[in-house]
C-alpha cells in the first residue's frame, strides 16, 4: 500500500484497549489519517512510504491535547507574578488585554503554540481574543486548534462580541483548512448578562458546535450567589448551559449537587492544576467529578496564569495534586493521567473518534518521546505500567523529540519546520520592549511590575 509516512521502530503506546502496548511498532499514514498499527516487520510488509522515520526505540505517544489555554497570555508571562489575583488582574492583565494589537496577538499566539508543540500538544482549546490572528498563527506553526473567542456583553470590557464570534464560526468552520476550528466562547460570568448565555445556547445548537468557559472560581461564585441567588453550575444548568457540547474550565468551587449537575449533563471538566496552584485558586474536586461520571481532561490555563503551558508538567502536577489532597497516594494513577491529556481531551472535544489514540482511521496527531536518558534509567520497554509512570511522573518535555499533527512532521529532533524558532523569540523580545513601555502608561499600578 502507498503510504505517506510509516514511522518504525517504536515502542507504540496506542491508548486504545485492545492492544494498548506494541514493542518494536510502527505506525502508517496516509494523507492526514493513521492507516496501519502493527509491529515493524509485519507493518513493513505491507507498505511502501514516501517518507520513513526511525524512531530508534522512542516511545510513540497519541499528541497531548490541552483543554484550557489563553494563547495570547505569553505576553505578560513572568512580569507580575506573587500578588494577589484580584491585583494581577485589574492592574494587569485586563490593561495589557486592552492595549495588545492585532499584530502582537499573532506573533504572541504563534510563540505559545511553537511552545506548546515542544512540549507535546498537538492540539488546543485556546481561549482569548484576536480570533483570526489566532487561526493564522495555528495553521503557520501546524498545531490543532479549537479557538474559543473571549466573547462578553457587557460594553466596557474589550473581547469580542457575539457577532464577532458567530461571524468567525460561519467562516472559519466551511474553511479548506480544518486545523483551527471555532467554537463559541464566554469569558466569564461576571463580565456577561443572561441574555449571552442565551444567543450562545442558541447559537451553538444551530450551528453545531461547542461551549467554552470558565466556571467555580470564587470570585465568580461570590458574583453568581450575590447576583442570581444561586452558584455557577447550578445557574448554568437553568441557562441550558451545561451539556456533552460544553468544556467548563477550573471547576474549583463545587456543591455536591453541582457535581452531580456535570455528570448527569454530560458536561465536560477542564482541570488546570499549574495555574490553580500558583494562582492560590483552590483545588478542584477531580477524584468527585470522576466518581460521578464526569469526563475531565486536561489544561494548563494560559502562561501568564501557571507560567508553563507544558503538558507534562500538568500531567505530574495533577496527579501529585490529588494524591496530596486526598493523603492518598492512589487517588489518581499515572494511567489515568496519560488518559485524561489524551483521550479524555479528546472526547471533551466531540473528536474521541478523530484524536486521542493511535488507531486505524483516527487522524495522525503523534508524538515521539526519547526515554533513552538518565532520568528513566533503567527502561522497562514491554512494561505498560512502568512505561507510563515514568512519563506521567518523571517525564520531561525536552524528551519530546518529535511530533506529528493532521498527519505532517511539525517538529523533527527538536526542531520545528514550519518556524524559524531563534527570530520568533527574537521577534518576541523586541515588540515585548514595545508593548511594555505602553502597558506602563495604562496600568494604574504602572512601574510597580513592569
Ligand atoms: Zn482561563
């Protein structure tokens, strides 16, 4: 068979049930599309690629899929860090949302997605503003994108606005290049009314698409019970906002009954532990949600949040998390891990049947790990469980040597081939320099951080 892309020589963990570890696999690929799952000899046989690629006994993985990111947050990443949230907020981050461009928004997207696939994701739930500039930046760096826009009603906050966000889903969503598709996105409750989460309710049963946002921090429960007499979930669940078509993100602050609310909606869990650790937001209730059925996946928030929009950290973070919390060292096991950054992703999403794991007819999103380093010594190669904790526990993204998105080769040995790295952080400094003399002049709190 003609193939594009056979990689040989794996040690393939598939995620998939039926044959979860091949030692010596190889994995073909057609077009967009994983066409064959086999050990090398027998998979060999049967193919004749364009392109071979040797993994020499590195770990063949399904791409890391991150549920929560705000692309456009590298901006301030490092520059006001250890303050109280409330602070960083008004005195920081809503400024420099107000006063980035158009321009910055592309370079500083295409700077976190180049991040994000060094460290393994292959693809995102990215929400924040600049939506076009967003998707050009996603389909230049070759990273899988769902964009959520910022969108919000309430006139003096400057995100786009349900229109915007339509507009974006009926143009982008028909577009040749499916890398980067459009759901519809609401910032946060206490920056929309009622009437918002109506038209998105609407407007995504019409057009087919899901729901992202944020929900459980305090502040925003604070806000829901002062104003509406009830919390989040529950005020979402009488929206009609909860459901198999929505990612809520954080979901830090629950009641039992919201809990149970999720599960029985189907509704989606994006947990971001970094970000929710270093932002001193709490500790969401994962073991519960899962306990009542709830599908959580995996997010790192964005890099001025948790700093790291690193998978692996996430995966590490998460686990530790929830075994501390709970003076349970099996609270959540290196498996169930690995499965939340994949396949839970994945179905959060609605792509389980596209992304997720390594089958025959899911698409080529495929990451190459070198375990060959001190830190995993010694390899155990045929042993599932051992192979899996030393990655979810001592895994480290310099490891990730390549990684393989819609079916093409976006970084090989560490280095990406659809960006000049080096002048994209170059590039980076330099309009940094720039806008930081500007958000010093419209941070109330200017000098202070900057
Ligand atoms: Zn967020």
């Amino acid at each position: 068979m003609r193939t594009s892309l056979v990689i040989t020589h794996a040690v393939v963990i598939t995620m998939d049930g039926s044959r979860p570890l091949i030692d010596d696999g190889a994995v073909a690929v057609s077009g967009n599309r994983i066409v064959d799952v086999d050990r090398t000899d027998d998979l060999l046989a049967r193919h004749d690629p364009t392109d071979m690629l040797d993994a020499q006994g590195a770990v063949l993985l399904p791409g890391l899929i991150n549920t929560h990111i705000h692309s456009l947050a590298s901006v301030i990443r490092g520059s006001a860090d250890d303050i109280p949230m409330d602070l960083w907020l008004t005195a920081y981050l809503k400024p420099a949302q107000r006063i980035l461009t158009s321009d910055e928004a592309y370079l500083f997207s295409a700077l976190t997605y180049a991040e994000a696939v060094k460290s393994g994701t292959t693809c995102c739930l990215d929400m924040d503003g600049y939506s076009r500039r967003r998707a050009d930046a996603a389909i230049a760096i070759g990273v899988r994108t769902i964009l959520a826009p910022s969108v919000s009603d309430r006139t003096e906050m400057a995100f786009e606005s349900y229109e915007e966000n339509e507009q974006l889903i009926v143009e982008r969503n028909g577009h040749i290049n499916q890398l980067a598709k459009v759901w519809f996105g609401i910032e946060y409750l206490p920056n929309s009314t009622p009437a918002l989460y109506e038209r998105v309710r609407k407007g995504a049963a019409k057009y087919s698409v899901g729901i992202h946002t944020h929900a459980g921090d305090s502040n925003e429960v604070r806000h829901a019970l002062q104003t509406y007499g009830k919390s989040t979930v529950e005020l979402y669940a009488d929206w009609g906002i909860l459901g198999a078509n929505v990612v809520l993100a954080h979901c830090i602050n629950l009641t039992e009954k919201e809990i149970d609310l999720l599960g029985r909606t189907g509704t989606h869990v994006a947990h971001c532990p970094q970000a929710n650790m270093k932002l001193a937001m709490g500790i969401a209730p994962i073991p519960e949600l899962m306990q009542a059925g709830v599908n959580v996946s995996l997010g790192t928030d964005g890099s001025a949040e948790g700093s790291s929009i690193d998978m692996l950290e996430t995966m590490k973070f998460a686990a530790h998390l929830h075994k501390v919390s709970k003076l349970d060292p099996t609270a959540l096991g290196a498996s169930q891990i690995l499965e939340m950054a994949t396949l839970n992703g994945a179905r959060a999403l609605g792509m389980e049947r596209e992304l997720g794991s390594i089958e025959i007819g899911k698409k080529a999103d495929m990451i190459l790990m070198n375990l060959d380093q001190l830190r995993y010594a010694p390899r155990r190669d045929k042993h599932l469980p051992s192979l899996l904790s030393r990655i979810v526990y001592a895994g480290h993204s310099d490891d990730i040597q390549t990684a393989i998105i819609d079916g093409q080769v976006v970084m090989r040995d560490r280095v990406l081939l659809t960006i000049d790295e080096e002048q994209l952080m170059r590039t980076a400094e330099e309009q940094f320099s720039k806008f930081a003399t500007r958000l010093r002049e419209v941070s109330p709190y200017r000098g202070t951080f900057i």
